[in-house]
C-alpha cells in the first residue's frame, strides 16, 4: 500500500475527478463527502488548522481510501494537546473515510494504522460517523485490537424522512395533535394573504438571493445568540462556495417563504444521490405570527413527495422536537476517539473513561440516597 498525504491546498483541488470517482464506488456517497463540499468546507473554516489528508493506493496505484483530515491544537478537559480529525463541524452532516466499496477493510486498516504512527499528534478524534455504517463496524473492530487507548462517544442522532410513500398517506401517519397545531398554522397564513413559495435553483443562485438569505437571518432569533449569518462571515462564505462549486449530480435550492414580494423565511437545500440535505433554515421573527419556518417546511415537504426520483430528506439536525413530529426514524451517530501512548494522552484517556464515569455514578448514587432519605423522613411524619 502507498500512504500520501496531501497539506497544500491547491494539490487538494486537482483531486476532483479521481475523488468523486472513488466515492462513487463507495458504500457512503453522501453529499458531505463530495469533493466540492470539503473545499468549500476548508476554504471557509480551516482557520488555523492545518490540511492532513490521507490517501491510500495500492499496489497497481489505484486509490482505495481517502480520509479528510486536519491537523489541530486544541483543549480536552482544559489541557492542551494536538488532535487530528476530519474535516467538519456543526454544518456537516456527517463524516467517514471514503472507501472502495470492495476493498473497505484494508482501507481502514491502512488508514488507521498511519494515524496511529504519525508522529505530531496526541489524540485522534474521528467525529460524527454513522454509528449502523460498515465504517464504524471496521474501525470499532479495529480499536479493539491495537495497542492504543480508544472510547466511544455519543454525538447526534438526526431524524430522517423516508420519501418512498405517497403525501397524504405520511401525514395522515402523523399524531393528530400535530395535524391539527399544522392545520392552524396553514389557516392563519392563509388569513394573512399574499403568502407564497418560491424556489431557486443553482443556475438563479446570485448575489442577490444569497443578500436575502442574509437579510433574513440577520432579523431571525438566532440573531439573540449570535448565531446568524450577519454575525458568522465563515457561515454565510461556505453558503457562498457551495453554489459556486459545480458537481454535476449536485442541486443547490434554495426555497423562499414570501410575504407580498419581501422574502422572509428560506431553507438551503443540497440534492445529492436522490437525497434532500436542508443544511440550514432561518425565518424572520418579524413575521412570526404567520409560522414562517413551519409554513415552509410544509410546503417543500408536500413537494418533495411528488418528486419520484428522490428517496430520503436527512434533516442534517438533532431531535428536535419540531422534527421529531414529522418523523419516527432517526440515525445514531458517534465518535471514536484514540489516545496516544506518551503520559499526557493516556492520563486523558484515565480521566474521561475511568475516573469521570465512576464520578458521575457516585453523585447520581448521591442524589438517589438523598431523595430516598427524603421519602423516608416524608414519610414518618404521615
């Protein structure tokens, strides 16, 4: 096996062709591992970290895996250390290797095996991997068996819309509570008037469309917490490349909740493989008597079902609640986390698998024995 990794920027980019390639025969082409998602996710949150990314070729120099990685300082539990991990934060998905379907274990092993023997690091961290994909079977499999300290952790679990069924029998599948919350938020819209969807697709995605979604976020309530678009530049940039990257099986919409001919809610969606990704919804809370957000989700929904090309819609969220009413059926997903051998990595290790576990038992055993004595003191006064 040939092990080369790639740090500078522009030999990322000449990769294109050969890395859609090798997706596409692997058994996880999802839109988050698209060459033309990690450049774009690079060029606008590497910040100080740096690019380490790891591919695999055999003997006949033919390229079985890839691991989009980097490179970074950073604090566990307050002490400095140096990880290396995928490229990804909270606007992706998911993360994974990109594996030739047929040759999966091998590249797992070659990966791991490097990670493991590089030197400039103290922690691996391999973040937000679906935790029913053969991926995290192998690399599970694998840590089992090596040398270094590894746990697991829980990350997200993101519900998920099958659309395999027709509109009317998914929702009539729905709690009639919810139905009925739905029913009245359509009527009061539908009272407001002049109420309507727009969609924009790549070939309409201009810097005006992208000023709206701007706009719009910067009136939305995550304004309050300084989580809108106004506030977050990276964000709003990454928004930017995605719709002027091209792939050709790749669709950027975005959908616009319209007021008269002010826009004031969207969703932006990615379509990749016959699955919808609403990577991010904002509304303006101006407005939030009408439901924006819900009126919209509505609205696509119901349109996506007649679309009989498409298979899923990954809500790209957690369980929340809102989401958790239009659907039952979730994924798990976990990190695998890897500790070096040298005294600082593995005392972390002590720390988080060992003694904070036991930690937290005790004061949970704690808080049980002084409800129970409060039971029993409640009790002899009766």
């Amino acid at each position: 096996m040939k092990i080369e990794i790639i740090t500078d920027l522009k030999d990322f980019e000449s990769l294109n062709e050969t890395w859609n390639g090798l997706l596409k025969n692997s058994r996880n082409d999802i839109v988050c591992l698209t060459h033309e998602w990690l450049v774009s996710w690079w060029k606008s949150f590497s910040d100080t970290n740096k690019l380490h990314i790891v591919t695999v070729s055999d003997n006949a120099r033919h390229l079985i895996a890839i691991a989009p990685m980097m490179v970074s300082d950073f604090s566990y539990r307050g002490i400095k250390s140096r990880k290396i991990f995928f490229m990804a934060n909270g606007h992706s998905p998911s993360t994974d290797f990109i594996l030739n379907k047929d040759r999966m274990k091998e590249g797992v092993e070659a990966i791991t095996g490097y990670l493991e023997s590089y030197a400039d690091w103290e922690f691996i961290e391999l973040q937000k991997m679906d935790s029913g994909g053969r991926t995290f079977s192998l690399l599970t499999e694998y840590t089992r068996h090596s040398n270094n300290l590894s746990g697991l952790k829980e990350n997200i679990e993101t519900p998920y819309i099958p659309l395999d069924s027709g509109w009317e029998a998914f929702l009539g599948n729905r709690s009639s509570k919810f139905r009925k919350v739905l029913r009245n938020k359509l009527n009061r819209a539908e009272r407001e008037g002049d109420i309507s969807v727009e969609k924009i697709t790549s070939s309409e995605c201009d810097s005006r469309v992208l000023d709206d979604m701007l706009n719009i976020s910067g009136k939305s309530w995550k304004r309050d917490i300084g989580t809108d678009l106004k506030s977050d530049s990276q964000s709003m940039a990454f928004y930017g490349e995605l719709c002027r990257s091209s792939n050709p099986g790749r669709q950027v919409n975005i959908w616009f909740l319209k007021k008269g001919e002010e826009r004031i809610a969207f969703e932006f969606h990615l379509v990749y493989n016959n699955v919808v990704y609403p990577v991010r919804a904002d509304y303006n809370k101006d407005f939030k008597e009408v439901s924006p957000g819900s009126v919209l989700e509505f609205n696509i929904l119901r349109r996506l079902f007649t679309e009989q090309s498409l298979k899923e819609y990954n809500t790209c969220g957690h369980t929340y609640n809102y989401l958790l009413n239009w659907t039952d059926n979730t994924r798990k997903y976990m990190n695998i986390e890897i500790f070096g051998k040298s005294l600082r990595p593995c005392s972390l290790y002590l720390l988080e698998y060992r003694v904070l576990p036991v930690m937290r038992r005790m004061g949970l055993n704690k808080i049980k024995n002084l409800c129970a004595k409060k039971i029993l003191h409640e009790n002899k006064k009766l």
